[in-house]
C-alpha cells in the first residue's frame, strides 16, 4: 500500500526574522540574539535528532543566514537534507513594488548558497508566506520545481495563485503545523504569549492522526490519496531544548503508523509526478 508523505521543514532565519519585522531591530542586540540563537544552538540540535531517527528534512535558508554563520549550509548538506530557496533577505514579498527588486532579492539568495552545495536549488518558500503580483512569474523564470506555501488544502497539488496555473508542485502549509504560530515571542510582539509544549504537541499529533485516518480511507477505498502532513519549524523556536523534545515525541509518534514515510520536498514532488503520468 502507498505510504503517506510526511515532511518536515525548516526556516533557518537566524536574524533575518527580526530584522525584516523591524529594521531597527539592527540597534537591539538582544532582540537580534533570538535569532542567532537559531544557527548557534538550534540547527546542531536538531540534526542530532533527525540523524537519531533517520528523518529526511527540508531546509529553507534565506541567503543572508548562510553569509552570516557559514557553518549553516555545510551542516545541513553534509547530513543529505534538502536546502531549499528562502530569499537574500527575507523581506515580506508584499512589500516589493518592483519586480527586479524582488528578483534580485531571491536569485542573491541562490547565488550564495548554490556554490555551496553544487547544486540548483529546486525549491521556494516564501518569508512571512505571501507572495506579491510579480512572485510567481519569479518563480517560473528562476525554474522553481516546488512552493511551500499555500494553505488551502491538505493535499499535493500544482500550484495556482491569481487563477494562473503552473506546473510547479505545491507542498500545503498551515499555520496550525508552524511552531511560530505558538512560540515565536519578544516583547515587541504585542498580544503573544507562548503555549504550553503539551497543548501544541497534542495539537500537531491530532493534526497527523486526522490526515493519517483520512489518507487511510481514501486508499483503501482505491482512491490514490495526495493527502499529506507538512510540518514547517524555525531552529531558534523548536531548536530550544523542551521545545525539541515535543519534535522528538511527534517523530515517535508518527512512526508508531506503518503507511507513512518521511520524504525530502524533492522526494514528495517526484512521487507526485510519477502519479499524474499515469
């Protein structure tokens, strides 16, 4: 029987976050440690974890991340994970008034870390997960084969977005599946406050056991399921040590269920494709 796609994904934004949330986050050191603490304490821990239960990941690194802690793309590609497009800068894309400036913005991004890994990178993920109007002709003219972006549905699909139509395959996110939506904290965020590890692990471990019951359903009524789980973290939020464990319990719980598979995006579109060829 065909197994679920399960992928794990991460935005290693080291400071990036903060600063494009506010430029003059630059003057505040301590703000800024939030995200060095990311690249610094939360990356190396979480390899460990996904080398202790063999999971493939998929990492989006903003470009400025890899000039500013360059151990960053070599730790990540030395354990055979997927590094995925995340911008230069990690600007919002709703903010670009101009397509070139946006442009720029991403093919900088990839012209740092590609040399670094010899390879294209085949995937984009937005910051702050919006595109602009000129986003997806980016996209095509950069030969993007994969978005991680869009939320509305559970399932693999080609991306659409202003009712144009692509061949480039979407891998579904949602803010219920994003540690941000639950930790991502500073005293400049007004109206945050952090939420109990238990109350969010329940919360993604309900989220899998739904998809996993449905996907289940769906193929053994013969329909070939594109349902899948995508989880989307941050080093500096899911990398702290209690916060890492509630990933340690969800990867255990998820390979409790014998039809799943944790897959790179690379790995997941390649599946998708094969099947729209049949």
């Amino acid at each position: 029987m065909k197994k679920m796609p399960v992928l794990f994904t991460f935005d290693v934004d080291g400071e990036t976050l903060w600063l494009n949330r506010d430029p003059e986050n630059i003057d505040r050191p301590v703000t800024l440690s939030l995200g060095e603490y990311g690249p610094r304490e939360g990356l190396p821990r979480i390899l460990k974890l996904l080398e202790k239960y063999d999971v493939p990941a998929t990492f989006f690194v903003p470009g400025k991340t890899a000039e500013d802690f360059p151990w960053v793309i070599p730790s990540i590609n030395e354990k055979g994970h997927e590094i995925a497009n995340h911008s230069y800068s990690h600007k919002w894309p709703d903010r670009y008034t101009e397509r070139e400036e946006e442009y720029n913005d991403y093919k900088k991004g990839a012209d740092i870390i590609e040399p670094m890994i010899g390879r294209k990178l085949k995937g984009y993920r937005s910051p702050a997960w919006e595109f602009s109007k000129f986003t997806l002709g980016i996209l095509k003219e950069m030969g993007i084969e994969y978005s991680s972006n869009m939320m509305g549905t559970d399932r693999i699909e080609y991306l659409k977005a202003f009712d144009e139509e692509t061949d480039i395959v979407e891998l579904p996110c949602s803010w219920v599946l994003d540690d941000a939506a639950y930790w991502l904290y500073s005293v400049r965020i007004p109206g945050k406050a952090m939420q109990p590890l238990e109350s969010v692990e329940k919360c993604w471990k309900d989220e899998f056991d739904v998809l996993y019951e449905e996907f289940m359903e769906e193929e053994n009524a013969g329909i070939d399921s594109d349902i899948t789980y995508v989880l989307t973290c941050h080093p500096q939020i899911i990398g702290r040590p209690g916060k890492a464990r509630v990933l340690e319990n969800l990867i255990k719980h998820i390979k409790t269920h014998p039809n799943v598979e944790f897959v790179t995006a690379p790995q997941a579109v390649a599946q998708f494709k094969a099947k729209q060829k049949k």
